[in-house]
C-alpha cells in the first residue's frame, strides 16, 4: 500500500496499451517539475529518426521551479 501512496496526485499518460514518460532530454533538460493537466490536449506525433520509429505525445503543460507561477512549456513524452 506505501508504493502506491507516493502515486496520489500523479497522472500516467497513455495511448492505447502504450505508456509513455517525460524524461529531460526531450524537455529542456527537466522532467520532475512538469505538470500536465487531466484534461491537457496531448497530440501522437510520428517521429521515424527516433529510437527506430517511435510516437511520441506532444503538448503543453507547466514547468515549476519554486521561484515565481507556474510557466507554459511545450512537454514531450516518449514510449515507455
């Protein structure tokens, strides 16, 4: 029941039986201070030169950093 607990809050973004992440490399080097919003439009986007042919997720979110609100950023998540 503890692993589950840390999860409240947190969302997992997924298309069909794919799960995808935010890692830094593909968000201006941050991943852990990102929000993405339930109801944020997320778009597949087809991208053939990574990892072999991969979709990714695309959209906007927030990044926070704990020095002033909230900023839009474009947020991209890759298969899991």
């Amino acid at each position: 029941m503890g692993a589950v607990r840390h999860l409240k809050g947190q969302v997992a973004l997924e298309r069909g039986p794919i799960v995808y992440c935010a890692e830094g490399v593909d968000n201006c080097g941050h991943a852990l201070n990102l929000i993405v919003k339930d109801n944020a439009a997320l778009v597949a986007e087809p991208r053939p030169t990574l990892l072999g042919g991969v979709t990714v997720l695309s959209g906007f979110g927030f990044a926070v950093d704990g020095q002033g609100p909230e900023r839009p950023i474009k947020v991209t998540a890759v298969p899991y």
